[in-house]
C-alpha cells in the first residue's frame, strides 16, 4: 500500500509541475502577465458538465459548505495537486531502520 501511495503522491507532484510550467508559458505568451489558472479552470477544461452538476449539487444540498467549496475550487490548480502530492510523499516515504 505505501508503495502506491508513493506513486499516487509522485504522480500528483508531476502534474503540479506541469500545471505550473504551463502557467509560467502562458504568462511568457502574454507578455509578462502573470497567470494562474485556478482549480474551477482546469476542471472546466476537463470536463465542464461535470463541474457544472457538482456545482449544482453544493447548491443545493449543501448549501453550507457552498462558500468552502467556492474557495477552493478558486485556488491555484498546481497548488492544490503539489501540496496532497508533498503530503502524501511525507506520510508514505521510505522508514528508516532495518529493512
């Protein structure tokens, strides 16, 4: 088990690399302007129908939690995947001691 969480948290930071990377080319294609893409984008890229009908389902039926999930879906998408990804690869890391 350890073993593929290492390889889920390594895939995560490969992504957040990559989300990264693709937000630093964008800010050189405009000009200097710096762009982030929030989570909500890249969703939306990936699959709009499907955010638009869990965005309907906090609306309405968890109504309470809607602002906590707005929040997060505007936070910077390769921060959201480095930072579970580094977590991960500090929980499952290699033990030291006998083998």
């Amino acid at each position: 088990m350890a073993v593929f969480m290492r390889l889920v948290s390594l895939v995560l930071i490969v992504i957040a690399l990559m989300l990264l990377g693709a937000d630093a080319v964008t800010s050189l294609e405009k000009g200097g302007e710096v762009t982030v893409r929030s989570l909500e984008t890249v969703w939306g890229l990936l699959n709009q129908g499907v955010l638009d009908a869990v965005k309907r389902w906090v609306q309405n039926h968890a109504a309470f939690a809607a602002p906590f999930f707005y929040s997060f879906l505007s936070l910077p998408s390769w921060g959201v995947f480095g930072v579970i990804g580094v977590i991960l690869a500090f929980i499952f890391g290699h033990k030291l001691g006998p083998e």
